[in-house]
C-alpha cells in the first residue's frame, strides 16, 4: 500500500505534524517500555506521556537536524544529481 501525504505548506501544518509524531513516539516509547516491564497496555497516563515526550522530543530534533544536514549535503555544489 503506498500512502502520500498531502504536501506540508505552512508553519502550523509542520507544527501539528510534529506534535502528531511527537504523540506516537511517545505512546510508542510508553508501551514498549510498558511491555518489557510486564506492567501491560493500558491506556498511559498524563506524567508518563509527559516524560515519554520529551524524550520524544530530543530524539525527534536530532532527526530534524539530520534531515537539514542531509539536504544541506545534497544541495551542495558540485554534488551529482
């Protein structure tokens, strides 16, 4: 199945898609971890989805920088296309 999302154009679209994928990473994180601790998969509460976000966070900031280094690299002079 192959699913292209409609093109993000403005600042708040890029704002709700990170704060949409800061939530899955961190729903993610808390299951996961969840898991491996035996505690099941219940719905995650209001301070564990806080704690899961922020690590959310950083690892989807060094992503977003890696994204702009990766595009800067390939944007680069003399580079082949």
């Amino acid at each position: 199945m192959h699913v292209s999302p409609d093109p993000i154009t403005t600042p708040q679209q890029a704002a709700q898609e990170r704060d949409t994928l800061l939530d899955f990473i961190a729903r993610g994180l808390y299951c996961t971890t969840a898991g491996a601790l035996g505690d099941g998969h219940g719905e995650p509460g209001a301070d564990a989805l806080t704690k899961a976000r922020t690590v959310a966070d950083d690892y989807l900031a060094a992503y977003e920088e890696w994204l702009v280094k990766l595009s800067a690299e390939n944007a680069a002079p003399g580079r082949p296309q």
